[in-house]
C-alpha cells in the first residue's frame, strides 16, 4: 500500500493503474463503518483508493474542526490490512493551496440548507467541493459512502449527475453497534451515560417507520411525537423528519420511497441517523 500526500503523485499513480477503480473518501479515525466501505471496493474494484482529509471548509468556526479525532497511523495500519491499494492524505495546504478566501464553490442549492444544513450553514458545500475535487484527482469509476450521511450521499449523487461526473456512486449501508446505535467518529464525545441513551435515536425511527408501514400518513404528527419523546428523554432535538428518499423534499400523495431521518445533540455530540420506509402502491 502507497500512502500518497500529493496531487501530483496521486495523479501519476492513478495512470498507472488498470482496470476499476474505487474510491472511498474519509476524514479518518476509522471504525467499522469505514471498512464496510473499503469492504465493497475491494469486492467491486480491481484497485482501491482511501483519502484520509479532514476538510476544513466543511466545518463551521464554531465546530469541532481543531478537536475532531485524528488517529493517522492507526487509520493507514487499518487500510493495509483491509487491502487499500494507495492512500491519498493531503495536507490543508495541499487541498487548498490559495486558503478559503474566493475558492471556487460546488453547491447542490436542492439539497444544501434544509435537515443538516439549515443548522450547519455552508457544510455541505464543503463537502461538494471536496468531494468534487477527490472525485477529479482520482478520477474512480465508483465511490463509497455510507447512507448514515443520507443527505451527504443524496447531495454528492445530485452533483454527479448534475456536472456529468463520469463516477459511479454507490451507498453503503450503516452500520450498527448492537444496540442499534449507528458508528460514527463522533460516538467518542458522548459520556457512558449518553451512550446508553443514544441507541434511543434508532429506536425512534424504525418506530416511525413501523407506524408508516402499518398505514400512519400524517407525517407532521409521527415527526413532532418521535421529536417529543427525544427531547423528554433528554436530546436537543435538530429534527425528525419523513422525507422523500432522493429528493428530501416532503413526500407528496404519490411518493413511495421515503426516508425517516433524524439529528440531535446529546452532551457534546451531534448525532444523525436515518432509515428507509417504503410505500407499496396502493397501500
Ligand atoms: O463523510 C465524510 O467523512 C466526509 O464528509 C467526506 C465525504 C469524506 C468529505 O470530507
């Protein structure tokens, strides 16, 4: 495995290399989740890329940018054992040479300020622009994300699809702790009494989703109960929300694929999590 700061010498690799190639883009600190993705590369494609970037214009100043996780050696330890073939960890320099000031910015505006970006302004634009810029140095026949980041993953397909980036993108579904608390780097800022709260975040959407299977339509009401029962147990509650799967509009009469998806805070961390409920015709 080649551990590549460059873009230089990333670019020069990546003409080397034949047949697929599959991208999975992170910011490190590694867990299960992360392997599940490097896991479908490696069955899908013939080579695998891992960038390991904490992308700083994703971050509002008041977030945890300085204290996010870095566990660097350990991160490309676990991508040697997990079969990467390079690993692309550019320095903040590196990624934006010419600082913040007038960068030039993707921005996918249908999807970008409502859920999480209307309590993270900027965010996702940060995360287009970086993923934009990875998807062009590696130019991958697929990349992997995790649907934990559903609105992620739904924005990053829209840009694809809306700037005709020839790069297929495949979500991964999230994995669990089994208490049903989705993996996340930042699972680490919750206290052990948080811990054994926040699996109640899962709990309450498969209810909602359990609900809408069993016939329930009224959204507003199945958000505002599930959104009460968090914050009587304790969650600042950002929101629960039923959305159409793709387009995270609300779901009109005729829409069928729908995703139940939350965000609060716990202590000092900012959970998300989401899961599918689908309407068969005529139900
Ligand atoms: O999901 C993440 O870890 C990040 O948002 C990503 C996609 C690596 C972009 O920085």
């Amino acid at each position: 495995m080649e551990v590549i700061a460059g873009i230089r010498g990333l670019r020069e690799r990546r003409e080397l290399m034949r047949g697929g190639v599959g991208l999975v883009p992170t910011m490190g600190n590694l867990h299960q989740g992360h392997l599940a993705l490097v896991r479908a590369a490696r069955e899908e494609c013939a080579n695998v890329v891992a960038t390991i970037f904490v992308n700083p214009t994703q971050f509002a100043p008041s977030e945890d940018f300085e204290s996010y996780p870095r566990t660097f050696d350990e991160d490309v330890a676990q991508l040697e054992r997990a079969g990467v073939d390079v690993v692309f960890a550019p320095a903040t320099a590196e990624m934006y040479p010419r600082g913040r000031q007038g960068l030039t910015t993707v921005s996918v505006p249908a999807l970008a300020d409502t859920l999480c970006g209307a309590a993270r302004p900027g965010h996702f634009d940060g995360v287009a622009t970086v993923v934009a810029k990875l998807l062009h140095l590696a130019a991958p026949h697929r990349a992997f994300f995790g649907e934990k980041d559903w609105q992620q993953l739904a924005l990053i397909r829209a840009m694809v699809r809306d700037l005709d980036i020839a790069t297929e993108i495949v979500g991964v579904p999230t994995v669990r702790a089994a208490d049903g608390l989705a993996l996340s780097s930042r699972n680490q800022y919750l206290t052990p009494a948080e811990r054994e709260l926040a699996p109640r975040i899962h709990r309450k959407l498969c209810d909602v989703r359990d609900a809408i299977d069993a016939g329930a339509r009224d959204f507003g009401q199945l958000e505002a109960d599930a959104a009460g029962e968090l914050r009587a147990a304790g969650f600042a509650v950002d929101y629960v929300a039923v959305r159409d799967a793709e387009r995270l509009v609300e779901p009109e009469p005729n829409t069928r694929s729908l995703r139940v998806l939350a965000a609060a805070r716990l202590g000092g961390a900012r959970l998300i999590d989401n899961i599918g409920a689908d309407i068969a015709v005529g139900a």
